[in-house]
C-alpha cells in the first residue's frame, strides 16, 4: 500500500531505527515510547489488521517468533514483557498496518485500560 506509513519503514522510503528485520518481519522503535523498551512489529506484507489473517496464515507464527529473538536481544527476555496487538480506532490503532507492540524494560502498570 503506497501511502501506508509502515510500509515505506518496511522499504527505508522513510527512516527508523531498525531493530530487527527477517523475510517476513520488520521491527523498529516507536517513535513515542510507551515504556523503556517499545517496539513494533510488523509484517512485510500489507495486512490492515488481525482481520485479514486467514486459518492458515504464517504471519502471526513469524511475528511472534520475531518477538522472542527481539525480547532476547533486548534483553527483556528474563525481566518480562508485555505485547499488544491493538485494533480499529477505538483501540488506539493509528495506522492500519498489522503490528504488535513490545513493551518493556521497566515494570509496566497493572491497567490495560
């Protein structure tokens, strides 16, 4: 999609700071961190949200092994982490392109509110 911000991230069409990247999956830092350590994870492929994955579909299988290298590396692994998949609007979701936070670094509060 041509004028989908995550996707010209995917291209480096428009700059990141790129923590991790495989065939399949893109991870870069959030451009306003929610906690210490907050990544998005995304996948290559153009997907608007968790609605467009079909019974079959890999992708969630390769975002979520991306996460636990990306955990690792960042060393949140041991302390813990939170991941987030936010969607629509009322959620919170800002750019339809399918993505899943990390989130640690720090104890993170007990509201998911």
């Amino acid at each position: 999609m041509s004028d989908c911000i995550f996707c010209k991230i995917i291209k480096k069409e428009t700059p990141s700071k790129i923590v991790y990247e495989d065939t399949n999956v893109f991870a870069f830092r959030d451009i306003n961190p929610q906690a210490k350590t907050h990544i998005l994870v995304v996948p290559k492929k153009h997907l608007s949200s968790i609605d467009e994955l079909g019974p079959a579909d890999q992708t969630l299988n390769d975002i979520f092994t991306a996460v636990r290298k990306i955990a690792k590396q960042e060393k949140i692994d041991a302390s813990g982490y939170r991941v987030v998949i936010n969607k629509g609007p009322d959620s919170g979701q800002a750019v339809s392109h399918l993505h899943i936070h990390i989130l640690g670094g720090k104890r993170l509060s007990d509201s998911m509110a």
